[in-house]
C-alpha cells in the first residue's frame, strides 16, 4: 500500500488529506479522506479496475470541531468547505473520474444544550448522538431539497428521480400543515414508517450522484 499526507489550506482551516492507493490481486483502490490529523471526517473511495471508468463512492461524511487543524472548525460552512477542499483534490488526483456516488446517512443532534450538558453516559464518544435524526429526511422537509443537493449539486441516480421528487412534493405538504414537527419526528425509521404507510414511499437506499 502507498500512503502519503498532505496539509492543505481552505480559508481560515487547515486540513490533511490522507490519499491512500492498495493494489493487488483483483484490488486497485485508491482511498482519500479528510481531517484534522487526529479525526477522520470525509472519505472518498474510488474503485480504479477499470482505469476508463473509475467507480467513486463517500461511505460517510462526520463533523467534529477537531476536523480542521489548528482552528476549530464550524458546522456548516466549515463542513462545506471541507467537503469541497476533499472533492476537489480528488477530481485533480484523477481528471478521469467524472462523478461520485453517496448515500446520504448524515445525522443532526436532537438534543437540547440542557440535555447535552446532563448526558453523563461513559459509552458514548464524541461522534456519538444523544437525540439523532437523519439530516436527509429533515432537510427536505423544511428546505425542498437535501443538504448535499443544496450545497454540492448531489442529484438522485436517474431511476430514483421519480420517486425522490414524489416525497419532495409530500414533505412539503407536510411542513405547510405543521411547521412545529419536532426534530425527533425525522429519524429514518419514523419517516420511513409515515411515507411508507400513508404514501407507500420507501426512500431508503437512495443512491445519490455528483458531475465533477
């Protein structure tokens, strides 16, 4: 396996970008992640089999302050910044490649500061949610579209389109009926349990993709 590290500016952040390549018997792979060093918080995988047509996929994006180096970075647009710096790493590390594929498993914190500040469990860890709710499931209910399509122009793969824009147009009824739905209401299984039995919509599994 080749590995190498490299320290990149973004703004007011500083990141490392860990590019890793493992070539072997029926494996060429190269893997790329994002962090502050310590923390691990973007990573991109791309399948190189077929030098003609790599295959990308994000397995997961994480926030944590300590995902920048020296500056504590901040939710929101730090994470775009960071997501952004990573990407377009690897577009430049492999011009080949044309697109990435994500399936959007983003959560956000329920909890209050109250209950955050009372939570004295010894089990979790600092990536770890007290109250968590998917980001997929609450950002369209009270923008239209996900986070990941707003800020980075992920589009559903062609045969999801049809029904992400069915459950666009659902979530929006919903929110103009009651704009009050707590947080809590948008964890994966409580939307998938509504849209399912009300719509008989399943959204899960949903595989989204990004023209670099």
């Amino acid at each position: 396996m080749e590995s190498k590290k490299i320290i990149v500016n973004a703004g007011k952040y500083k990141f490392q970008i860990t590019d890793n390549t493992m070539v072997g018997r029926g494996v060429n792979t190269r893997n790329f992640n994002i962090g502050g060093g310590s923390k691990t918080c973007v990573d991109v995988s791309v399948d190189c089999m077929d030098k003609t047509n790599p295959i990308a996929v994000i397995p997961d994006v994480k926030y944590n302050s300590k995902c920048s180096i020296d500056a504590s970075l901040e939710k929101g647009g730090g994470t775009i910044l960071m997501c952004k710096t990573l990407f377009n790493y690897v577009h430049k590390q492999l011009p080949i490649l044309t697109e990435l594929n994500f399936d959007d498993k983003s959560k956000i914190e329920c909890a209050n500061e109250d209950e955050i500040k009372n939570n004295n469990s010894k089990t979790m860890n600092e990536d770890s949610y007290i109250k968590p709710a998917d980001l997929y499931y609450f950002y369209i209910a009270f923008n239209g579209k996900t986070w990941y399509e707003k800020h980075f122009g992920f589009k559903p793969e062609a045969r999801y389109r049809k029904k992400y824009e069915a459950a666009q147009k659902l979530w929006g009824e919903l929110h103009n009926r009651d704009d009050t739905l707590p947080c809590s209401f948008f964890t994966r299984e409580t939307s998938d349990d509504y849209l399912i039995n009300k719509y008989g919509i399943f959204l899960r599994g949903i595989v989204w993709e990004k023209t670099l």
